[in-house]
C-alpha cells in the first residue's frame, strides 16, 4: 500500500483520477496496525476503482491539521480533491466495503 507524505498529498490525493481512501494512521497505533491487511485487500480487490493509502500522522502535521484529524484511524474518502466521506476506528474488511460502496 502506498505511502503519502504533506509534499505529495496534493499530487497522489487530490489530484487523483480515482476516489482515494486515505487512512491517517501512526505507527503507535495498535487498531491502525490491525487494519494493514484489510487496507492491503482492499486495494488490491478495488484498485480498478479505489486508490488507498496510508499518511503518518506524526510525520505529516500539515495535512493532519488542514482535515482536523484527531483519532487514529481515521479514513477519508477524497473525490475531485475534495473529502467527502471520513470514518474513525477500526472496522472489519465487509463493513469498510459496505461503507465505501456509495463513494465507489
């Protein structure tokens, strides 16, 4: 799964021709790690339709503060350089589908 940083965001995120799922994640994280192999599957299940990738909230301070992300993991689904959906927690694989299926 991709890794995207504050100077990139813009390019692999916004301007993406796919909706991207964005999880906001730290390595301290115990539920973000949980959500790896889920992450994993679902981009190689829906790279057709969905680009995913990961952003080091401790490292990238800029975008974290600019989607006021507070809570790990957070998902954000940006569309046209624009979030348009934004979940918090762990969740297993079927519900992050089912969740995601209306920005797909």
């Amino acid at each position: 799964m991709a890794e995207v940083t504050d100077a990139d965001f813009g390019a692999e995120v916004l301007a993406s021709d796919l909706p991207v799922l964005v999880e906001f994640t730290a390595d301290w994280c115990p539920p973000c790690r949980q959500m790896g192999p889920v992450l994993s599957s679902v981009a190689s299940e829906e790279g057709d339709r969905l680009k995913v990738v990961q952003l080091d909230v401790d490292t990238n301070p800029e975008t974290t503060n600019a989607y006021k992300v507070l809570s790990m993991p957070t998902f954000m689904v940006f569309r046209n350089g624009e979030p348009v959906k934004a979940m918090v927690g762990a969740r297993p694989k079927r519900r992050l589908l089912e969740e995601l299926s209306d920005v797909l």
